[in-house]
C-alpha cells in the first residue's frame, strides 16, 4: 500500500491491507495499531499475556468498522509458535501486507549478576522474534509487495548504563533490519524506527522526576515524544516511503545527536 493507493470507507475487508503488529495491546504497540487502523488497514493484534487489553482494543476498532481487526496470543520466545502465529494471522484475510515488530521486554541487567534467563528474554523479544517472525512471513509479504518496521532503540548505537544484554539486543535488531532489508528486497521493503524518550519504563511515572530531568537535559527539543510520534513514523515508512529501505529513523527529539 503505497500513498496513491489510499482507500476509502467502501473498500470490503478482503480487499484492505494487513497489518500485523506485535506486542500491540497497550503502549507504543497499542498506537500504532489505531494509527494503521485509521489509516485503512486491518489489524491483527499480538500479546502474550495482556488479553483483556488485546480483545478490548479489537472491539473498539471493529465498532468503528466492521471486521477489521482481530487478537491473537502466542510466545514469540517459542520458534513452534511463530510459526503457528504466521499461519493464523492470514487466516482471517487470506493476505498480509505489512509487519511491525514492536513487541519488546526492557529491564536493567547489571554486569555480574545477569542470568540466562534474563538473556533468553531480552535477546528472544528484541532479534529472536523479529527475525523468526519476518522469516515466517516472507513469502506472503512479498506476494504484496509488503513492507517491515521493526522497532528498534536510540541505545542500540549508544549503550545505557547496566542495559549491557538489550543494547546488544537492540543493535542485532538493527543489523537485522538491514541485513533483511537486503535478503527481502525488491518485493519486501524493511526499515527501523529508534525510539528516544517516548514513554517511561511501567506507568509513565515509574522513574523519578529527577531521572526524567537528566534525560531530557540531553534532547534538544526539550521534552517527551508522544506515542503517536512513533505511530505515525512507522504509518510513513509502511504506506508513503516506497524507496526507501534499510533504514531506522530515529524519533528521539534530536537526543541521537547529543548525548
């Protein structure tokens, strides 16, 4: 779907575009989501373990039009459930246009005392996934002509302090984007987006007001990003960027260039 391609509110179901996102029950995932949605795709809504939340944001967005989105569960740690995952989400449609890889853990593993456990997780959610996932689902995204976005991190160039096991995570998540941007190309297009300071870890207000203030000394633009801010860069890249990829943009208020 490119922006010439623009559909409107008579276009039936079977003939919209797909988009499949993961970890988009709440949170970044959960905007971007709406954002494709209103942009005129179906949506196909991962989580884990956030059910209530998955099946309350499909029922808002099939109120505003009919069969347009619907929820699915799977660990994406288990290569047996992606796959399973991949088949069941063209199930609804018979098609798959876009995929965004948003699902993501973030915890502090400081040298010393990380476990394999918290490898598993971190690397499983971050480059474990991603890569399985779009393996799985090349060869429909290709019949579209579709396009990837994974999310990516500012930290992935940049290490955060006691977040050794993510950064490395997140900089294999990048090399994928390039390296699949590469293998998939000319029928599948993939790029990045590298989120910056866009939503606290927890509730928003998890982390201490004087922590806040000592990131947001370092972003130019002087504040927070808006969950939308990611959205509608991952909409640019899926629907109105068709030569471009093997990219990730940051959108981070210019912290990327000043740390």
């Amino acid at each position: 779907m490119t922006a010439s391609d623009r559909i409107d509110a008579s276009t039936p179901p079977q003939q919209r575009p797909v988009a499949v996102v993961t970890g988009s029950a709440q949170r970044i995932g959960a905007a971007i989501v709406t954002a494709l949605h209103h942009a005129g795709y179906n949506t196909v809504i991962h989580y884990r373990q956030s059910r209530e939340q998955a099946e309350a944001l499909a029922a808002t967005l099939n109120t505003l039009r009919p069969d347009s989105a619907v929820c699915l569960a799977a660990d994406l740690n288990d290569v047996g459930a992606i796959r399973q995952f991949a088949v069941q989400a063209q199930e609804p449609w018979g098609r798959i246009d876009a995929l965004v890889n948003s699902a993501s853990s973030f915890f502090p593993t400081p040298i010393g005392h990380i476990s394999e456990q918290q490898w598993d997780d971190l690397v499983g959610s971050n480059m474990k996934a991603p890569f399985f996932l779009s393996q799985a689902l090349a060869a429909p995204l290709a019949r579209q002509q579709g396009a990837i976005v994974n999310i990516a991190d500012i930290y992935a160039e940049r290490p955060l302090a006691e977040h050794t096991v993510y950064c490395m995570a997140k900089a294999g998540n990048v090399m994928l984007t390039m390296s699949l941007a590469r293998e998939l190309a000319p029928q599948v297009r993939v790029n990045g987006v590298a989120p910056g300071a866009i939503l606290w870890p927890g509730q928003g207000g998890a982390v201490d007001s004087m922590a806040q203030q000592q990131v947001l000394a370092k972003v130019p633009l002087g504040r927070t990003g808006r969950v939308q801010d990611i959205a509608t860069t991952v909409l640019f890249l899926l629907r109105d960027a068709p030569y471009i990829t093997g990219q990730v943009i940051a959108v981070d208020g210019g912290r990327s260039v000043s740390f």
